[in-house]
C-alpha cells in the first residue's frame, strides 16, 4: 500500500470530529483490546497536561501503536474513534502516526484544521458560518476579530500570543515528544528529550522577549509567586466539542488549590528543585544522587519539571509544568462548582 494510500484512508479519522454524539459503540461489539477506554466523556475538553486524561491517551496510543499491521491499526483507529473523547482521540491517534513505522511519510493534518475552534475567536466562525450560508455558491473571506483593544499594553502582543502557527506547533510539539514516553515499549528512544523540553521552552520565551522589546514592552517578569495576581485574559473561544465558552480569566485573580493538587503541593515542587539546582544534583526514587553536570543537568531538570516519564523522582519533585497548566485554566473554578468549560 502506498502512503497516499494509506493517507487517504487516515485522514476521515480526523474530520467532522465537533459532530459527534456521546453515543458510543457497545461495549461487547468492540475490539477486546479497546477496554479500558472511554472513560473521559465525549463532548468535554481533553487536555494532554490534565494526569487523568493523559494516562488514558497513553492507554489507547499504546493499543494503536502495538497494531499488528496498517489493516488492524486502521481497524482499532476507527472504533476508538466511536468510543473515545473526541480530542483524546487525535491527540492518541497523531502520536500513533507520528511513530509507526507503517506510517512513516504519512502527513498529519493541521491540528488548526481539526479544531479550528481553538485557535479562532468564536465571533470569526459564527460571521463565516453567516456568510457561508449567505453565499454557499462563493468562496468566502472573513478577517479575524480582534480579542481585546488598546485599553490593554499586552494587546500589542495579540498578533504573537495568538497566532495560529504558533500554537499549533505547541500542540505538535507534544505529540513529537508524548510526556509519557516507553522506550520499553516502542523500542524508540527520545535522546535529550528533557532538554529539549527546555530549549524549545526558553526559544519560544526568547522569541516572545524580541517581540515585547519590539513593541515598547518590558521583558517578561519571571513568575516565582504562585500567590501572585494575574493580569486578565479573554481568549475569545467557544468549544464546538462542547458547546461551552474558554473561560476568561478576571483581572487580579491568582492560582488556587483544585481537587487533584494545590497550590501548596506547586511551591513544594518548586522548592525541592531550586534546592537540586543549588546542590548541583536529584536524588533518584531509590535515594541515589543523580549529578546535575554540564552533560545530563540540563535533560534531567527538564524531565523533572515536565515531569515526563523519564523523572528520576516523580513523587518528590512533582508534576510542576503539566499541573501548572491545568492550575493556570482553572483558576476561574478550581473545584468545579460552576460547570464551566475548563480549557
């Protein structure tokens, strides 16, 4: 089979993904292997950072990827597709991709393109939705609507903050390098994948200091205090997997405690990795001193701030990165109360 072949029959996977019902297979009609799956709800938004979510991605990229051949990895892809959350589903099945060898040469389509929800203002799809249907025979061109104006400085930095590419190359980063990676498994080394975790953090914090600098802006102020008041946010996106808004973040609000960790648990993770850093080395889950040196310093902080799969202590040093994530899109409803869409 060719790979434009095998494009060919990927690619339905991933369209018309925002139309689908909770209504999933039954459970004794599908694939043995697909048990354990299916436990995020359908029509909620999946997040690759969130401990829960990513372990059942993990789950189903590992059933995908351990296929016999292209014929029963299609297969499986296409019941899970019937079953799973819908962005656990394409986070999954573009790792799976990414790393097949019976995939190799396959295009990935743009994840903008699959959910064109998350990165474009809900104002922007509902005046094309207007027009399309106004002029179904034309092609049609609409501007994107602005997400704030001069009232706010860090406005001037929409056109970076927001871009499309950018974003979508955060989202493929992660599917390049899964936090949760077995080389076990895949036989499949990522070499220095936490320290290029870092490099890719520090281009992208780099890049965003020349654009401030650029636009008359200081550069950024390094965030220590978790107590610390945040300055607003209103990204302006309506999830068409949920129908819920992305929730905007209130000037003045400040990181607080969720069911599954607190801000407590962040400073302590903070603190203990400051103290490694002083101390110039880790100390494995077995009590072994690991040296943070000029040749491995780098890899192992970045696996330990991630934390990815390759933590050499993830209980002690935590999950600071991923559940800062999650910390930072809850903030408006930590526990939940409100039923908000929790981007």
């Amino acid at each position: 089979m060719t790979i434009k072949e095998k494009q060919d029959q990927l690619l339905p996977l991933f369209e018309k993904l925002t139309t689908l019902t909770r209504q999933q297979i039954p459970p004794e009609q599908r694939d043995p292997r697909l048990v354990g799956v299916g436990v995020l709800p359908r029509g909620t938004l999946f997040s690759c950072f969130h401990e829960r979510h990513l372990k059942e991605a993990t789950k189903l990229f590992e059933i995908l990827f351990t296929a016999a051949d292209f014929a029963d990895f299609l297969k499986l892809a296409q019941q899970a597709r019937d079953v799973v959350n819908e962005g656990l589903f394409v986070y999954a099945l573009s790792v799976a991709i990414a790393h097949r060898d019976d995939c190799r040469g396959v295009t990935l389509p743009p994840i903008q393109e699959v959910f064109p929800d998350r990165f474009i203002p809900a104002e922007t799809i509902n005046l094309a939705s207007k027009e399309a249907k106004n002029k179904p025979t034309e092609d049609v061109l609409v501007e994107i609507e602005d997400t704030g104006n001069i009232l706010e400085p860090e406005y001037k930095l929409a056109y970076f903050r927001e871009d499309i590419g950018i974003n979508a190359h955060h989202w493929h980063w992660h599917v390049v390098y899964p936090a949760n990676w077995s080389v076990e498994l895949t036989g499949k080394l990522k070499d220095r994948k936490g320290e290029l975790f870092y490099y890719m953090h520090q281009q992208m914090c780099a890049r965003y200091d020349c654009e401030r600098l650029s636009n008359g802006l200081n550069r950024m102020v390094a965030f220590h205090n978790f107590e610390e008041k945040l300055e607003g946010y209103a990204p302006h996106l309506t999830s068409l997997v949920s129908g819920l808004h992305y929730a905007s973040r209130p000037q003045g609000f400040s990181m607080r405690d969720l069911t599954e960790v607190d801000v407590q648990d962040m400073e302590r993770w903070r603190d203990r990795i400051l103290e490694a850093i002083d101390l110039k080395h880790v100390h494995d889950s077995q009590g072994n001193e690991l040296a943070l040196d000029e040749a491995n310093g780098a890899n192992i902080l970045g696996s330990i701030i991630e934390a990815s799969s390759n933590s050499p202590n993830r209980k002690f040093y935590g999950s600071l990165h991923n559940w800062g994530h999650v910390m930072m899109a809850r903030m408006h409803d930590p526990d939940g109360r409100f039923q908000v869409s929790k981007n």
